[in-house]
C-alpha cells in the first residue's frame, strides 16, 4: 500500500491501461503540454507522444463525437471533459450517438470509452462552473455512470471503465483531487474494481446514509458525529449508478429500516429520487421511517461565499436528517 | 388486370384521408405514376399516385369524402374488363377498406376497442377493493410499514398502541414496547385487518339484483336456512377417547367444542360462507373467527373465537368457557365480541331438537345446533338406534346462494360423521 | 483489427479500362460493362426506394422514411470508387448508400419493414442502417451528428497508419450546426482521411438554403482549411472521376476534402411531407425531373454514345425489378423481433454486479 492522491490514483489508471492497451489514448482540451487542467494526466505526453496524449481545440461536441467515431471501429477512447459543466455542448455526441449507437445498430457497434472529468461545485465557482450533473447521465440507458470518492476507488473504477465494453460516464470531484488515501502498489499486481459494487464505508446499523461521490465524505464526518450520540450509521458508497448495487442497499436498509439519500445534485428528479423509488418499492415493509433526502438547494449554485454553504448539503443537514428518519427530535 | 385504388397511408399518422379533388375523371386514361387525386391528410395536402394503368373505371369516393387508409377508392382496369366485384366489394368497404390489408385493419381496430374496454372496466375493478381504513374512516391508524408488519407477525392490534412518531405513527420501537410489556390477550384479540386476512368479492350485476330483490321480500337481511340431521355416532366415540386422553389434565371436551371446530374447518374450506356483505362488495375472510352465542341474564352475546379452524378443540373449548364465564360477568371487551366471521348457536343443552336463529350482521350465516338424541333411524331397510344431532343454517342469500349452503354443510357433516377426516 | 485490404473495389475492377469509347463523349476510361454496371446499380437504387414507397403506402413501413430518389448518382458516384474496406457515414436518407456499399437489397428491405433479418435486426429502421461488416457506418439520425464520427473513425484510421478513407454524406442543412465546423476544424488540423460531400439538395426540408446562409455551400468550409470542390452530382461518371482523386489524396495523407455534390430530391423529404408545396413549385420539381435525372442522363450519354440499345436498358431494368421483389420477399419472410429482443443490445457488456435496466427487468 501506499498514500498517495485522488489525482495521482487517477494518472496511474490512466498510464497503466494505456501501457497494457495500445488502444487506448487521452483527449481533451489541456490534457497533453499543460498536464491537464487538474494535472490528472502529468507526464503522459512524455511517456505517451502526441499521438496517443491529444490537445484538442475548445470544441466539446466535436471531439466527444470524434471519440465515439474512434470507438465504434475499435479504439478505447478516453475523452477529458476540463469539467462536465461544458459537457452539456456534448450531450448530444453522448446521448444520440454513444448511448443509442450498439442498439439501434442491432449489436453491431459498440462503443467502448470512457467520458471523464469533475462535477459539482467546488469553491465559489458559481452557476455555471458548480453544476452536479450526474442525473442527466444516470437517465439514459446504454451508458454507465461512475463515482468514485477515494484515491483506492478512483484508479480500481477507472481502470475497470477503460476495460468495459459500452460508453461510460466517469465523474470526479474537483475537490477530491488532492484528497489522500492508501492505494494497492502497482507492484502488487493489477488493482481494478468491478463496476456495480457499492462499498460499505462505515458501518452503522442504526441508520443508513446512502451516497456517492464528493459527498461520501460529507457523510463519513456525519457518521463521526452521531457516533459520539451514540447513533451508529452506515455510510455506503455507491461508487457506480449504473450497474447500480441495489442489494447493498437493500442489505442496509433491512438492517437499519431507515434511509437518508444524500448527493451533491438537486433534488428534484435527482439520482436521490431513483434511489427513494427502489427502496420503497422493495424493501416497504421494512421502513420505520419515509427515505429522507440530502441535496443541494434547488436553486443554481450562488457565488457569495455564505450563499453557497447555505446551498450545498452541509454535515448538519445530514444529521438533522438521519434524526428524523430515527424519530428523535 | 384491374388495379384497386385505396386510400393510403400519406402520412406516419394518418388513419383517414379526405379527397380534395380528383385530378382524373372516370373514363381517362391512366399511366403508372400519374397523379390521381390530392388528398387531405392529418398533415397537408399530399398527391394520390396511381400504381398501375389503364382507364380510371370507378371512382368510388366523391370529392369531399373521407375514408379510412385502406378502403378502396377507385378502380384503374382495361377498357372493358369486368369489375363489378371490386366495386361492390368497394361499395360495402368505404370507410372500412377492403382485401387482406383491410382484415388487419379490422382486426387492429377490434383490439383497440377490446383494449378500450379494459381501460375503461379497469377504474371500476380499481374501486371494488377499497382499503379498509378508509372505509373506517376515524379507525385509520398511522403506522410505518415495518411496525404495521412486526405488530401483524407479533399478533399485535395497532389500535392498542401508542404512536411515538410524528403524528402518532406507530413506528418500530413502539411495538417492541409492547412486545415487551404486553398487550393483555394480544395474540387472541386480532382483528382481520392485514390485506392477507381476506379477499374483497366486487358485486356482479346478479349478484346486486339478488341482493335487492330478496332484500324486498324479506326484510333487510333475506335469510333462506338449510338443515342436516347428522349421525353422531363416531363423534361420541371420539369425544369419549379425546376425553380419556385429556382426563390427566383435568380438562374435558364438549359436542360443542366438537361442532365448533368442525365449523370452523369447513368454513376453511368454503370461504363463500365465511364473509361479510359490505352493502357494495363482499368481503371473504381467509381466517376463521367463530362467533358462539352465549346466553347471559338479560340478553346474548357473542364471544369469538379468534382462528378457530387452527385451534385444536380443547384449545377451543377453554377458551369458550373462559370467555363465557366473563361474558356472563359481563367482563368481555369490545374487540372480544366482535370481529367474527361467521357464528354458532346451541340450544341444545335445552332440549331444543332444531331451531332456526337469526344473523349477525354484517355475517353471511349462522348455525343453529340442536341436542344431541338418539333417535330411530332406517338403515339398510332397518330401523336403528343412533345418536343423531340436527343443525340448520341459516344463510344471508345476498351472500350465500342455496347450493354454497348446502356444500358447506356437507362438508362440516363429513366432519362430524367421521371426525378421523379432520386429520386427512 | 481488420487486415487492410488493397485490392480495387469490385465495381471498378469488372471490365477492362483499355476499351475507349468516343473521344468528346467524357465517356474515356470505362468500359461499357462498367457503364452498364452503372446505370443496373442506379436503376436498382431507384427501384428500390419506388418499392419502400409503395410498402410504406400499405403500412408495412412505418415511422420516418426519407427517399433517395433523384440523387442516385451521388451514391454511386461517390462510394463506388471506395475500396472495401473504406468506411461510410451518412445521415437519415441513407438506403442506397447502405446498398452501394455492399449491403444486401434484402436485409435492407427488412429493417424499414422493422423485422429480425434487418440489417439492423428491426431496431434501428429506415434512418439507421448500418452495416458493420460492409464498413457502412451508419444512417443518423440528427442532422449534423455523423460528422464528428467520421472525423473519429479517420482518427482511428491515422491512429492505426492505415491507408483507408472514410465518406461522410451530409445534407446542406448539416453545414449550419456547430457539429460540421468542430468535425472540418479538427479534420484539417490533425490531417484526417475524411472526404465530407453535401448532397447538397437545396433545401433542408422545407427551406431552401439561400434563405438560411449567406454563402453558397461550397464556401462553408472556409473557415476550416479543408480544400472544397463542387461537382455536378447528377453526373455519375463526374462524381466517380472526382472521388477517385480525391480518394488517392486522402490515402497518401494529405487529409480532409470538401465536396458541394449539386443533386435534386425528386420526392418529398420525407413519405409524410409532399413533393412539391409552399417551398417549392409543381413547375420546379417537373423541369429537374425532365433534365437532372441522374439515370436518364447516364441513359442518354451511352445511348448518344452507342454503348447502349433499348433492350439491353430492359434487360438491365428486368434485373434490377427481380432483384428488389426479392428483397421484399426476403422482408416479408422475415420475422418480427421477439420479445426478448426489446432489452438485447442495449449493453455490450452486462456487468457481473449491480442493476443496469430499472423498469424491473433484473429485478
């Protein structure tokens, strides 16, 4: 094991699969003289060339479409959005072309790749630079939605994302990237972590508090804190939305027979929604309590330093949650 | 070889199409491709290619008119060819089509109705089943699922607990209270109330003219009765045995006890008999919950038995007597006398050989048990002595029809006439 | 990795090229049994589409279905030059090109009818065909979205050093979307293997291009140093000469090409829209279809040129109809999908954990 970054986890993913695989090569806007905008992929272009570390213009649906066209005759794409906020200009690429592409070709074109880079807010970026955007991507099937929260899930997932057969959506947290953790020696051998496995990262039995990505360690914090009131919480991660790991979640709920959802998004029509959804409709008779949510407030991220704290889900709002959902007041 | 004009498909949407104007008369001369009429689509207004030649023999549709994708509309043929077949064929088709493309027009159409017809039957069939707490309006109690499941599980009424929960909701940790405390009688006292308990039977049309119908001759509960005379014979060699068994214990069985348990078995089996009329629907109970008349100083009432056809008859028969003994001290609570299913009424200990007895509403049926006799009975062409009993039903025919009656009897008979079948 | 293939694509290799026909006739280079070839693969497109209209018009094709009628000769022209082993894109209108490179009548036939034995397996229908095999990449369906895949598919191309090309079809209308100057940007930058022809039709839908951009087709690509050419795309045998230059260019890396291919679309734009109306006279589309039919003026020209007689055309057109009621035949025979199929092919890859479809399928 050794300690090293969210980021650094990343580029070691990032550089081991494009050693074992020659198809795989990086793309986006900064990623090869300037490192990469949050430096995931430092050093790549000097191991790598230009031919497989590219500097794109600014033009977001051009090279996600581009990407798609190189996957759909066999290459491993991995496309950099600098964040998903400008993803939104390539919706299109990702939504009509990557998602749709294996079925309405009746199973004749996969397309194998991997659409990466930070969501959410991070520090008084406002509206358009803070937007969570996990749910629009969640909705539509044909892709996959990861989220990893530590710097062991980020390279295990994003390996095993380069490795999968369909497009997937690969989300980061701006305010992860320097974040700390143990990660498996690359000596050690190939370190990869199937999609579609949640990760019980604190265990309760009281209550659980269900999440993904940045907000896992909002989460670990409230857990800290109830503990001390004698409240014991498990925290799961989801880490994947699709495949989505619906019998951790069930495991934990009929284990604690109450649920707070929390995520950095909006609530309405949120990943939160889905999750209440399943719940109630498989696991109803062992709810003690209605599944309560933790979100981001429904209005676009402010600038103003107190507005934003007011706006983002918040280690007090989990708390207050998860004592309502176990009756104490 | 003529060739049929229809009506086609202009549009992805278009079910009908309008002739605007026909471009060719009867009698032109026709080449493949030409434009033979404009036609008003849901869309705009699209060009009628003809697709074959000849002579435009017949036009079918007149300016104007409107027909359906499919039907047939004109006929292009060779001067003189005979088509008299396809312009009646036509003439009963309009709006409808005609040939092989029109019969699955057809059928597509039929299944859209059928289809409407489920939709529209569908709210109806939503309403029949309506949840019981509404219908109780004041009695709904608030519960989490989980506490609903556990105090079901535990035997537990909810009505008996406090809710903690916002509200009063009745969440987990108050049914572990009661568990731990008590609840006086619990596991005896519950009312069907789960879903599970019973089936909700939606009024057919008969079924609601029978009800109004005998309600008009008889008086608000139409009650028709139907009684057995049964051999008791193996029944008082069984409780004899039963007796001797549980001589140890100081207890001791009646051909009550007997009747009840037998009753509460059959009713198992006949769930029709086992219900309530509920004035818009029928409610089946799937538990047994025997109601036993009990005669007190001034008047009746009836204790019940709560899952008497799981109960084993000297279970049954304790706690008849226990409930009748605080029924006569008038020491029974509500949920004690009420909830049954279905009662019984002996008056044999009087002497009474049969008797008819009245209904409990909302109950569908009572049995009125006679004494226990030995009476002449031919058999074989021989008159025999037997230990003989008569039992009458009496049957709420707006729930109960004649022919249910009489099998639910007979099976309680074949109980009682060979206790040993209990066991099969 | 599909090994890359060098010989001549099978259209231009039948016959010899030796044989001149008349010198002033612009006929130099093919013989008459390529010329006929032509003229039987144009006809076959067209009887094609004629059908599709007819079996759209009794229901057994549904939903959008956009006719080539008129602009054969852009198919032809362009994708015949290619090798095998070249790669198509195009957008929705996308039929004949599917059979010009190589997919069979049948299979095609099947996937407007929406049945199993589609190309597609009944799941994609009229706007996407696609033909993996054949390299036929595929009809797409929202106007412009083609043009950043093929700039991918001829990074992938650059990526492996081979020396195939890749087509990419759009309509006039796609040269307004941001998606055409980000895919030509890149194209021209990274020098990609990337021919982009506009079948350039005048009108996107119902609105004729001149009221919706400033400069005529062949100029939009300006801006993105991707050299542009404009051809007569009714000319078959000008389009054919065109794309084998432009093919050799491509292969020898010299990158991306433009062309402002000038055809007419005969019918509407799509079966629920009608030929002529508000945006275009009766008189317009009458006059295109006497002079611009790309068969009759291939016709003409081997008739003018004695290469062909009337009973050779019959003969020709004889076997196009029986290869087109085969076809529907084949789509007739074939099944619908099963049930099963509705959730087959939305993943390559079905994940050992977790849940992928949420309407309680793998519940």
């Amino acid at each position: 094991m050794a300690t090293i970054t969210y980021r650094e986890a990343l580029n070691q993913a990032l550089s081991e699969e494009m050693r074992r695989d020659e198809s795989v090569f990086l793309m986006g806007e900064e990623v090869a003289e300037y490192d990469g905008a949050y430096k995931v992929s430092k050093g790549l272009l000097d191991e790598f060339g230009d031919r497989r570390v590219v500097d794109t213009p600014i033009s977001e649906l051009g090279f996600a479409g581009l990407g798609v066209g190189a996957a759909m005759v066999g290459l491993r794409p991995v496309i950099e959005f600098m964040t998903f906020n400008f993803a939104f200009l390539a919706l299109d690429q990702i939504l009509n072309s990557a998602a749709k592409m294996y079925y309405m070709s009746g199973g004749q074109i996969p397309v194998p790749m991997v659409f990466r880079g930070p969501t959410g807010a991070a520090l008084q970026l406002s509206s358009q630079h803070s937007h969570a955007c996990d749910t629009y991507y969640a909705h539509a099937p044909g892709l996959k939605l990861v989220r990893p929260a530590t710097p062991a899930d980020a390279k295990g997932l994003l390996k095993a994302s380069i490795r999968d057969a369909d497009p997937v959506i690969f989300m980061e947290g701006e305010m992860l990237y320097n974040l700390k953790g143990e990660v498996p020696d690359p000596d050690d051998g190939d370190f990869v972590i199937p999609l579609g496995v949640a990760d019980l990262k604190h265990e309760g039995g009281d209550v659980s508090i269900i999440t993904h990505g940045s907000t896992v360690h909002l989460a670990l914090q409230a857990a800290k804190k109830l503990e001390k009131d004698g409240i014991h919480a498990d925290v799961l991660d989801l880490r994947s939305l699709r495949p989505l790991d619906v019998d951790a979640i069930l495991e934990s709920v009929k284990k604690t027979n109450r649920a707070v959802y929390l995520e950095e998004g909006w609530p309405y029509v949120g990943i939160g929604a889905q999750i209440v959804a399943t719940i109630q409709e498989e696991a109803f008779d062992h709810l003690d309590a209605p599944v309560l949510r933790v979100c981001q407030a429904d209005v676009p991220m402010p600038y103003a330093k107190n507005l934003e704290q007011l706006a983002k889900p918040s280690v007090d709002r989990v708390i207050e949650a998860c004592n309502r959902v176990l009756y104490r007041s | 070889m003529a060739t049929k004009v229809h009506m086609e498909a202009l549009s992805p949407t278009m079910e009908e199409g309008q002739v605007v104007k026909w471009l060719k008369a009867e009698g032109d001369e026709i080449a493949n491709g030409d434009v033979l009429a404009e036609i008003e689509t849901d869309k705009a207004t699209m060009e009628l290619v003809a697709r074959g030649e000849g002579i435009l023999q017949k036009v079918l549709l007149d300016e104007g008119g409107t027909a359906a994708v499919g039907a047939l509309i004109a006929v292009i043929a060779e001067d003189g060819e005979d088509i008299s077949d396809l312009v009646s064929e036509g003439d009963d088709a309009t709006g409808e089509g005609s040939g092989e493309e029109d019969e699955a027009a057809a059928k597509e159409g039929e299944e859209e109705e059928s289809k409407e017809e489920e939709a529209e039957a569908a709210p109806e069939r939503d309403k029949a089943p309506a949840p019981e707490e509404g219908e109780e309006g004041d009695g709904r109690v608030k519960a989490s699922p989980l506490a609903r499941r556990l105090a079901a599980d535990q035997g537990i009424e909810l009505r008996s607990i406090e809710g903690s929960g916002p509200g009063g909701r009745v969440v987990k940790r108050d049914v572990e209270k009661a568990m731990e405390e008590g609840v006086p009688d619990a596991p005896r006292t519950t009312a069907p109330d789960s879903e599970e308990d019973y089936v909700d039977v939606s009024l057919s049309q008969m079924r609601k003219t029978i009800a109004k119908r005998l309600v008009e001759s008889l008086g608000p509960v139409p009650h028709f009765f139907l009684t057995v005379d049964v051999d008791m014979s193996r029944a008082v060699e069984a409780r004899k045995r039963v007796n001797a068994l549980l001589e140890k214990e100081g207890k001791k069985i009646s051909f009550n006890d007997i009747v009840l348990k037998a009753t509460a078995m059959a009713l198992r089996k006949h769930p029709e008999c086992n219900a309530h009329w509920r004035e818009d629907h029928v409610r089946r109970f799937n538990r047994v919950h025997l109601a036993v008349a009990v005669a007190i100083d001034d008047g009746l009432i009836t204790p019940v038995v709560r899952d008497a056809d799981r109960k084993g008859m000297a279970e049954i028969s304790a706690e008849v007597r226990e409930l009748a003994g605080r029924a006569r001290e008038k020491k029974l609570k509500p949920e004690e006398y009420s909830g049954g299913t279905f009662s019984v009424s002996n008056l044999g200990m009087f002497g009474i050989e049969d008797f008819t007895a009245v209904i409990n509403p909302p109950e569908a049926g009572i049995l009125a048990v006679g004494a226990l006799e030995e009476r002449p009975v031919a058999r074989d062409g021989e008159v025999i002595i037997e230990p003989r009993m008569k039992i009458t039903m009496s049957c709420d025919h707006r729930v109960i029809d004649g022919a249910q009656g009489a099998r639910f009897l007979q099976s309680l008979t074949g109980i009682l006439e060979e206790p040993l079948a209990a066991l099969i | 990795m599909a090994e890359t293939k060098t010989e001549k694509s099978k259209k231009a290799a039948t016959g010899s090229k030796s044989e001149k026909s008349g010198v002033e006739d612009g006929l130099e280079g093919f013989s008459k049994e390529e010329l006929h070839s032509f003229l039987k693969e144009m006809l076959l497109y067209r009887r094609f589409e004629e059908k599709a209209e007819e079996a759209y018009a009794i229901g057994k094709i549904g939903g959008f279905c956009h006719l080539h009628i008129g602009q054969e000769a852009v198919a032809l022209g362009f994708i015949g030059p290619l090798r095998d082993d070249d790669y198509v894109f195009t957008s929705y209108r996308d039929h004949t090109q599917g059979l010009a490179k190589g997919l069979k009548p049948g299979p095609v036939m099947a996937e407007l009818y929406g049945r199993d034995g589609g190309c597609s397996r009944g799941k994609g229908g009229s706007m996407h065909i696609f033909g993996a095999e054949e390299g036929f990449l595929g009809g797409h369906g929202i106007v412009g979205g083609q043009i950043p895949l093929a700039a991918g598919v001829g990074w992938a191309i650059r990526y492996r050093e081979e020396d195939r090309v890749c087509l990419c079809y759009l309509g006039d209308a796609a040269v307004n979307q941001g998606a055409f100057h980000e895919a030509l940007n890149m194209s021209a930058v990274w020098k990609l293997p990337v021919i982009y022809v506009v079948e350039n039709n005048e009108y996107g839908m119902g609105t004729h291009f001149e009221r919706v951009s400033a400069l005529p087709v062949v100029e939009r690509a300006k801006g993105t140093g991707v050299p542009a050419h404009s051809i007569d795309g009714q000319d078959v045998i000008a389009t054919w000469r065109l794309m084998e230059e432009l093919t050799e260019k491509a292969r020898n890396g010299e990158g991306p090409q433009y062309v402002d291919a000038r055809t007419y679309r005969f019918k509407g734009h799509s079966m629920s829209d009608p030929v002529h109306g508000v945006y275009r006279t009766k008189d317009e589309v009458e006059e295109k279809k006497k002079s611009e039919d790309p068969i009759v003026v291939l016709r003409d020209r081997l008739f003018d040129a004695d290469l062909l007689s009337e009973d050779e055309l019959d003969a020709l057109d004889e076997q196009v109809v029986e290869i087109v009621d085969e076809a529907v035949e084949f789509a007739d025979n074939s099944p619908f999908p099963e049930d099963e199929e509705l959730y087959t092919h939305t993943y390559a890859e079905i994940n050992e954990h977790g849940r992928l479809f949420f309407d309680g399928r793998d519940r």
